[in-house]
C-alpha cells in the first residue's frame, strides 16, 4: 500500500484550518493542534472504505498521522489518543469548519431540504426511540451540501430548525421540501425573504388540497412535460401539469405566501415481472414561475436528498456510528457533509464503493478530494 500523503492539496487545506478555524479550547493543557487533528480525522476517513467507528478512524488515524507529519513538515512524538480525540470533536466547532468550506454559492440551483436521523444517539437502554437528527439542503446540480442544523426528536422538531434556518441560505435560492413544511408561516417566511419554495401538499393541508384537485379538474394545462425511466424491473412514466394560479382564490390565510404555481405530478409504474400497472397523483405549490421543465427537474431532483441518507447510511455506516455523546455525534455528522460533497465532485464512474477502496490504494485521489 502506498502511504504517501505528500501533497500541495493537503497542505494547503490544513494551511486554510490554522489560518481560519475557531479553537474553543483553553490554552492551559492544550496538547494537539486542532487543525492536524481535523486534517487527520477526514484524511483517516477517507482511507477506510469499511463502516466507521471511532476505534477504527482513531486506528487509521495512528497508521497515518507519521506520514501526514512529513506531508505538514510537523514533529509530533504520538498520534492523539481516542480519549482526547472523542474530547476534542465533542467540543468542536464544527459551524466554523464548515463556513470555511462553504465555497459554492449556487443561489441559482435548487437545493432538496430534508432531516435524517442519526440512529446512533439513540439511549434504547432508557427505551427511548428517539435520537439526534440532522437538517440538511443538498444543492441537486451539484451534491453541495450544506448544514441547518440538529435537534433532539424527544423534545425538539424539524419543523423549528428549517424555519429558524432556512434563510441562512443565499438570498434567491430555490429549495423543495417535503409536506411536513407546508405551513402558511414557513412559506411566507421564505417569500418574504426573497427566496422560493416548492413543497408537496397532503392530507395535513385538507382544504389547499381540495382547492388543488378542483383547480386541475376544471382548467386545462398549457403544457405537460412527460418524462419516462427504466430501473429496478419496472418503467415509470411520469406527467408534469403545470397551472398558474392566483393566491387570491385560495384560503385568505395563504395571502402573503406568494404561491403563483400549482403542479398535478401522475406517475404510471408498469412492473415487466407481472405486467401489473400502479398509479398515484401528487400535488406541489410553488412561488416560483420560471420555466416549466425546471419545476419538474426539481421536483425529481427532491430524491437526491434521499439518495445521499442512504449513502451515510449503507456506504458509511452513519447509522451503526454509536456515541449518545451529542456532541461527538454532531461533529460526525458535519464532517460527514463535507465528506459526502468532496466525494461527489469526484465519482466520476458513479459507484462510492468503488471509489473508496481506489482512494486506499491509490494516494491521487486524496490529492483530487482535496482540490476539488
């Protein structure tokens, strides 16, 4: 195996963490750096393409941490040990890590909001069944991925983080969220800020519902965008109506929402197995009325925030990460964000397993995940 970290890019990133991350320890007793440790951790990350715990990050971090001394030209006698490490990332100021790294400000893109919960967090031994979850936009162009923040599902909601921190991201960008947000005051909150929204609607909106249903059932489409995939033993094709509508017809409650599109999305699954047909019918608000066919890639492109739990999950193992220390567990998660969108820029063949075992053996592609 070749072990050689020697790279302008890993130099320049740890370069770019001394110079701008924020230290929260106190000075009296501080043994490691924090910016070596940070580098080391995602470094020791990135050359394991197993499941990830602590003891085996903390491993890699030991058959490593010589190596990345000559790349960082540092003169340490020890690599941390697991204790301090699981110290340091409990106190870890991961929004100011992850400020650094938020280079890509694609206000123009449209960006899949969603939470996941870290099943790791959860204490089953006080027969909780509730943990720490994490709430996330995914930029669907370009698998960015940006943090909005944690809560603990035994006394918080997704709900509060997303409406007190949505407007963190850039004014104009466009976000999809699932029906859990549809709410009159979210989504007012979100026109009000000069951003835009395309929500699902369901039965937790009975009365928009009927509205919508009655609107699609009484006015023709200017336009239906039909687009139709083969996977996994079935063909789905699905139609896009799109209809301009008035917020001044529905309910006065929805009057500062700016709602100026209503979208009626029917999907037909022809399974090849048995020849058997399924058909079901969706309904999406938006205040957003640019063109049409980008409506309809962003309301495909919602699925990529799915796409990527299941990547933690099954490629990393995010699931089987167990610590009911909060903190640790939302360092890990952070770290993950950045991880997951380096990865992305990188996978060109597509397939993340394959790319983890080429970043063990071949030292260029640490290179690449750092210049990307």
């Amino acid at each position: 195996m070749n072990n050689d970290l020697s790279s302008n890019e890993i130099r320049r990133f740890y370069q770019e963490l001394q110079e701008n991350l924020v230290d929260n320890r106190s000075n009296i007793g501080r043994k490691h750096e924090l910016a070596f440790v940070i580098t080391l951790l995602i470094v020791s990350i990135l050359l394991s393409y197993d499941h990830l715990s602590l003891s085996k990050i903390h491993r890699n971090m030991k058959r490593y941490y010589a190596h990345l001394c000559i790349s960082l030209h540092k003169d340490i006698d020890r690599c941390i040990s697991q204790t301090q490490l699981s110290r340091i990332l409990s106190d870890f100021d991961y929004e100011s890590f992850l400020s650094i790294q938020h280079k890509e400000n694609n206000s123009c893109d449209w960006h899949a909001v969603d939470g996941k919960e870290l099943r790791g967090s959860i204490d089953s031994k006080k027969h909780k069944n509730r943990g720490l979850s994490i709430v996330y936009a995914i930029n669907t162009n370009s698998n960015f991925q940006r943090l909005l923040g944690f809560y603990d599902e035994t006394k918080e909601s997704e709900k509060n983080v997303v409406r007190e921190r949505i407007c963190d991201l850039p004014e104009g960008s466009k976000v999809t969220l699932d029906a859990l947000h549809n709410s009159v005051g979210l989504l007012t909150d979100i026109e009000q800020n000069n951003r835009f929204y395309l929500t699902q609607i369901k039965a937790n909106q009975k009365h928009l519902m009927n509205d919508l249903v009655h609107i699609s059932d009484n006015i023709k489409t200017e336009e239906i965008i039909i687009d139709t995939e083969k996977s996994h033993g079935r063909i789905d094709t699905r139609s896009y109506e799109i209809y301009p509508i008035n917020v001044d017809i529905l309910e006065p409650r929805w009057s500062e929402s700016g709602i100026c599109n209503m979208i009626k999305v029917t999907r037909k699954s022809y399974h090849l197995k048995d020849g058997t047909e399924r058909k079901e019918t969706r309904y999406y608000i938006t205040n957003y009325n640019g063109k049409n066919a980008e409506i309809a890639d962003a309301i495909r492109g919602h699925w990529k925030i799915e796409i990527m739990n299941r990547v933690r999950d099954v490629n990393f193992g995010e699931d089987k990460f167990r610590s009911l220390n909060h903190g640790l567990q939302k360092t890990m998660s952070s770290l993950m964000l950045f991880i997951c969108s380096g990865l992305s820029k990188i996978n060109s063949a597509g397939n993340l397993n394959i790319l983890r075992e080429e970043l063990v053996y071949n030292p260029k592609m640490i290179n690449k995940f750092f210049a990307a």
